[in-house]
C-alpha cells in the first residue's frame, strides 16, 4: 500500500510542476507562450522614462520598455490579447511609473497574417503622438508586445495599409 501512495503522490507533484511550466510565479505568461494558446492574463510592454526601472534594450530618447501583466475579460490567442490589451490601456497605468506612448491613439488591431516565424499586424485607426520621442516608443511597445510569444520572432506593423514605421519616421 505505501508504494501505491509514494507513486499517487509523485503524480500529483508532476502534474502541479507540469502547471506551473507555462507560468511565472507571479502567473503571467512565460516566454514560452506561442502566439495561439488561450490565455487570461497579458504580458504589455510600456515606457519606463530615461530607462528607470526598464529591463529591455534602449528603446530611443534613452528610454527603456517595461512589463506589466493584465487580465483579460475573456480568454484569447495570446498574440491578440496582448496587442488589444496594449491598445485598450489607455493612461490606465500611470501610477505604475510606466509611459503609454499609444495612450493617445485609438487604435484597433484589423487583422494578424502569419507567416513562419513572422507575424504582419494589421492596425486601423490614428496615431496622437506626444513629441518625437514617441515614435520610437510606439514601435518599441508594439513590437516587443507581439515578439514575446515562442513563435513570433519578428513583428511587422501597418496602419490604413501602410508601414508603421515608415509612417513613423515621416516616410509615409
């Protein structure tokens, strides 16, 4: 009877260990994540100002991207909750010492083509930005945004159609 035990209890502790794989501590979503699987709560990067308390790579104007984790209202592909989640936050996160250079711009995401690893996201609407450091700041948001899932390695982005980056840079 005790070995029965011993190997009910080492399932039990593989399945939680085996739950706990695609989740944080924290419960946010894990790098791991691929752009499809459902999820409840996203992972949103915003601005941390001349790089105070940011952990990515510089993004322009000496700022950083920062993470912060949301809830959805219902469960979504990972890839789409996460830009609605971006382009829903609004000034909603101010106290948390993060920037929302989108903040301004009602944006909505029209549709996402996938290709291998690359993903081409459709967005409609306009973009309100707040001085010429924004440009690099809405790129950096969308783009880390969308890369952060297992099977995105690169994010292109159009708005109405047309590059966002070169919008961004006055090409467009």
């Amino acid at each position: 009877m005790k070995p029965l035990r011993l190997f009910v209890l080492a399932l039990v502790v593989l399945g939680v260990l085996a739950g706990c794989s695609r989740l944080d501590p924290e419960g946010a979503p894990a790098q791991d994540v691929e752009a499809t699987a459902m999820i409840r709560k996203a992972r949103i990067h915003l601005i941390a100002i001349e790089g105070r308390g940011g952990s990515d790579d510089a993004v322009g104007c000496g700022d950083r991207t920062g993470t912060l984790d949301v809830e959805l209202p219902t469960s979504e592909p990972a890839l789409w909750g996460a830009l609605h989640a971006l382009l829903d936050a609004g000034k909603r996160y101010q106290g948390s010492g993060l920037y929302n250079a989108l903040a301004n711009s009602p944006l909505k995401v029209e549709r996402i083509d996938r290709r291998g690893g690359g993903a081409r996201v459709y967005l409609t609407g306009y973009l309100e930005l707040g001085g010429e450091c924004d440009s690099p700041r809405v790129l950096a948001q969308l783009t880390r945004t969308a890369t952060q899932f297992s099977d995105v390695k690169t994010a292109e982005f159009f708005l109405d159609g047309k590059p966002l980056r070169d919008l961004l840079s006055g090409k467009g």
